[in-house]
C-alpha cells in the first residue's frame, strides 16, 4: 500500500513537473513565478519599469526559516534557498496559535531584474514588485500601481535578525515585522 501511495505521489509531482515546464513564457503577468524570458519581452512589475539589473544570488540571504513575535502574534517566512534563478516562500500569520492568514510569494530573475510575485490569502492574480535598489543585504521592491503595499523592502541587519517594511502612501504608517533565523 505504502509504495503504491508513493509511486501515486511521484506520477502526480512528475506530471506537475512536466506542466510547469511547458507553461508558456510569454504569458504576461500572470506567469506565476515562471524563468526568464528575454529582457525586452519581459513583463515586470506594472509592466512600465526596467529592473535594477540583479541575479537570485543577491539574495541568498534570505534563505531560511524566519519568525517574529509580536505579542500574541506570530509570523513566519519560510524561504528555499536560490535554484531554477527563483527562491519560494510560504508565510503564515497566527494569532492565539491560530491561523488568520498565509501567504506564498516567489522571488525570480526576470528582464534582467528580481520581480517579486505576492499572493496573500493565495488571492489570484498574483501581485509583481519590481526590484528597485539593492544593496549588500538589503533588497527594496516596488509597485506604485497597487494598492496595499506599494513597497516591501527586506533588510539583514548586523545583529542577524530580517527587518521587513511594507508601506503605501506617504499618508500611511509602514508596516515593520522583525524575525529572528531559526
């Protein structure tokens, strides 16, 4: 029973595989966290900006597995390290150990830049940031065209723990989460 339930989950994965390799690379911005296409046809962000020229690699450092705690809230990020030119992060809010929100988000090489893809609450379609600065162990992307965030910066700070700032307009407070590596 076991390795027929085992075999049943790799053809499963194997065929997900297979789709997400032929999923077509022009689709606009709908792709979810899909490779590269070439620079000139890739759609990034609001579809208006060039990307601050970055690899994956930059940002290795986010890597890993992040909490904070905030009161009787907590918040994780569990970010895979850089492969296929994309990192991969599910996160989850829990308050009262229990859970009020989730989200999965992908950072990805895109016209030469990073294009970070949310989709809180799983909500489709997925929202691009665009990188706009990076610098050492600080990344900043941006969306001037959504809503709620119109920015979400990642900083390491010297100490080891990951600042992370979400803000809007200038007439709103940013959003400051502080996590520690697990």
């Amino acid at each position: 029973m076991r390795t027929c339930l085992l075999l049943a989950l790799f053809i499963t994965s194997s065929a997900g595989i297979a789709h997400v390799r032929q999923a077509p690379q022009n689709s606009g911005k709908h792709r979810l966290c899909m490779g590269d296409a070439p620079p000139a046809a890739a759609p990034v962000g609001d579809g208006t900006k060039i990307p601050t020229p970055a690899a994956i690699s930059q940002v290795a450092w986010l890597s890993g597995t992040w909490i904070g705690t905030m009161g009787s809230t907590t918040v994780e990020e569990r970010w895979t390290p850089p492969a296929g030119r994309s990192m991969i992060s599910v996160g989850r809010t829990l308050r009262n150990s229990a859970l009020t929100a989730f989200e999965f988000v992908c950072i990805v090489e895109r016209g030469g830049g990073l294009v970070y893809t949310a989709m809180p609450n799983g909500h489709q379609p997925a929202t691009d940031f665009t990188m706009t600065k990076i610098e050492g162990t600080s990344v900043t992307f941006e969306n001037p065209a959504h809503d709620f965030p119109k920015m979400i910066r990642y900083t390491l700070k010297a100490d080891g723990t990951l600042e992370a700032i979400v803000s809007g307009s200038a007439a709103e407070k940013p959003e400051v989460f502080t996590y520690k590596k697990q």
